[in-house]
C-alpha cells in the first residue's frame, strides 16, 4: 500500500476532524436537557431560594467543592510516578487547567492539554502521558461504578438506573478490555516490515507504558485512597452546597447525588457540561422529594460552584501555557495518528535509564508545559 493511500486511512473521520459538528450535538443536547429541567419552574421561588441561602454553609461548601482537583492532581502523580512527574503544586495546577479546558472550549480536550504538558514537562512521549490519563479515568468509573451500586437503594425510582448502571459496567469492562488488548499487543515479539506497522506498535509501546504504571500495591492503595478522598470531598461539598438551600440529604444521599451526576455528565454538551448537569442533577433531587424549582436552584448552585471555581483557578494557568483549541486538536490528531512524531519519546543525551526510557530529570514547581502554544512536536528544550 502507498504512502498517500496509508495517510488516507489514518485520516481521521470528517466527523472527528470537525469541532463545529460536535460543538453542535453538545448544543443540541445541552438545550433540550436544560429545557427539560426548567419547564415547571417558578422563578419568583427560584430567585427567593437563592437569596436565602446561608452563607456559611455555601462558604464550606465552596471549600470543599475546590479540595478534590488538587487530591486528584496527587493521585496523577502517583499513576504517572514513572514518568519522573513534577511536584504536586505543579500536578494539582495542571488538573484545575484540564478543567478549565473542559469548561471553555468544545470538545472536551482537558485531558489532552494535561497530558500534552506532563509530556513537555517530564520531556517523555505524549501517548505515554496519555496512557496515564486514561488509568486516571479509569479509577474514577470503577469508583463512581461501585458508588452507584452501594448507595443506590436510596433513590426511590431506580428504573431508569438500570440503563445507567448497565452503562457504566459495560464502559468499565470494555476500557479494561481495551486496555488489555493495547498491552498484550505492544508486548509481543513484533517486527513488521512495513513502516507503518512498526510505527503502531512503537507508539502503542509508549501507551502502554503509561497504561501499565500502576506496578506496585502501594501506588495502587494510593490511587483507591486518594480517589475516595477527592470524591468524598465532592460528596461534602454538594452536601452543604443543597443545605445552604434548606435542602437537607443524608450522606448516603450525596454520594449517590454525586455519583449520577459524574456519570450523566459523560453526555455530549457544551463546555462546562451546562444542560446535562442541570437535568441531571434536578432530576436526582426530585426524586428525592425536593421541589423542581428548589431542585433546579441547587442544580444551578452546585453547577456554578464547581464551575466557577475551576475556571477562576484554571484559567490563568490556561492562558500562561497557551492552551488553544486549534492547537489542542491538532495535537490530538497527532497523538492519534500513526507516524505523528509526537508519539516519540525524546532523547536524553545521557542515554537511557532503568526502566528503559530515555529521560531527563527535570525539577519540581511551576514550569510553562507550551511556550509557544501546543502544536510544536515535544521536543526536549534547552536549558539556559
């Protein structure tokens, strides 16, 4: 087969190469989600139950809302440990841009920013780096998965949950199955004539590195303690987020609260995953007993909460990096397609170390992961 036509089948789909077309489903989707959890909604209630909220309460409830990104920036640091990651200030902050990513532009492209920056930051391949996102979401299903089926007894109308346990099995299974299939492929004896074939296997190699880098039982008890940390804060915070409304949950009620929300939110929809957030989390207080329309006002509360927050936080390191979406896709087309020399790790003039990677030790703290934005190859840059 031709170089040109090789090209042509790695191309992506012109569904994938367009934003615009996603950017429109998450429209379509955000509007008739948000449409259907404000239709019985009296405003004179809803602006009356925002103004009476405690203050207080709405203060602890930002606090905690904020403390999970920085645990979850911990826990990728143990999952990515040998990638020789930077501090944990530098990790937290690269989880609230990821976030902030998510929240303004379409796409969803938060974990390619973060793994595009531990790539330059720790100057090691971007599919390695990517690999390590995906054991990040792979923990949070499996959480969130066991979450919904210890707590779910306590909503009253779970017909619906079927679909939406069924669903998150089935997304566990099949990442797992995924993730089995990369590394059993990239680990046999390969040697392919064509150079295409060879550049594959070479960059599943390096996905597999990062999707293999939980080897050891404490870095893994790391993960499931730093995993029910974060979300257990989440839990809090949505907790005394509705209670500052008058709303008051059982604990049990929260995490199932937080739980479904985390999951529906996996929907297409615009950025900061306005729509399906409101429906999904009115929906779930409803039937609780709560109201609509106070249900829809502790929906927009805790939506503005972590929103808000995230961005405030997340943006400025955002704009610093130079985070574009036009260079973030560009860079996610690369990642996945064969050849792309992102999937290259760079040398260390040093030569290889232990584990049989080149690498560069690189100090902690805050170090610009694109000074130039994010479409240049990661290439090792010089020290002055």
């Amino acid at each position: 087969m031709s170089e040109a036509a090789e090209a042509r089948r790695a191309r992506p789909g012109r569904l994938a190469q367009s934003p615009w077309l996603w950017g429109l489903l998450g429209l379509a989707v955000s509007a008739v989600l948000m449409w259907l959890a404000m239709r019985n909604i009296n405003f004179d209630v809803f602006f009356s139950t925002l103004e009476h909220a405690d203050a207080a309460e709405m203060a602890l409830a930002a606090l905690l809302v904020a403390a999970p990104w920085a645990v979850l920036g911990l826990r990728w640091r143990v999952v990515a440990r040998r990638m020789g990651p930077p501090g944990a200030l530098r990790m937290a902050s690269l989880v609230f841009l990821g976030a902030a990513v998510n929240n303004s532009l379409p796409g969803r492209l938060g974990d390619v920013a973060r793994a595009v920056c531990l790539a330059r930051d720790t100057r090691r391949s971007a599919a390695e780096a990517l690999g390590t996102m995906v054991v990040d979401r792979i923990a949070d299903i499996i959480f969130f998965t066991a979450c919904l089926g210890l707590t779910y007894t306590v909503f009253p109308h779970q017909r619906w949950l079927v679909w939406v346990a069924a669903a998150s099995v089935v997304a566990v299974v099949a990442m797992i199955a995924i993730v089995a299939a990369v590394v059993a492929y990239a680990r046999r004896p390969h040697a392919s004539r064509h150079r295409w074939g060879a550049v594959v296997t070479r960059a599943l190699g390096r996905l597999s590195d990062g999707l293999t880098s939980l080897r050891s039982p404490r870095d893994v008890a790391l993960v499931v303690l730093f995993t029910a940390l974060a979300w257990g804060a989440l839990s809090l915070g949505n907790l005394f987020g509705v209670r500052a409304l008058g709303i008051h949950l059982s604990l049990v009620q929260a995490v199932f609260l937080t739980t479904v929300i985390s999951l529906g939110t996996a929907l297409p929809s615009l950025p900061g995953f306005v729509g399906t957030y409101h429906w999904v989390a009115s929906t779930v207080l409803q039937g609780f007993g709560v109201p609509p329309t106070q249900a829809f006002a502790a929906a927009v509360v805790l939506h503005a909460l972590g929103f808000l927050l995230t961005t405030l936080i997340g943006a400025p390191i955002m704009l610093r990096e130079g985070i574009t979406g036009s260079g973030l896709r560009s860079r996610a087309r690369s990642v996945a397609a064969p050849g792309a020399s992102a999937l290259a790790a760079p040398q260390d003039p040093r030569g290889d170390a232990d584990d049989g990677h080149p690498r560069v030790d690189v100090p902690d703290g805050d170090r610009p992961c694109a000074q130039h934005g994010v479409v240049a190859d990661p290439e090792p840059r010089q020290d002055h």
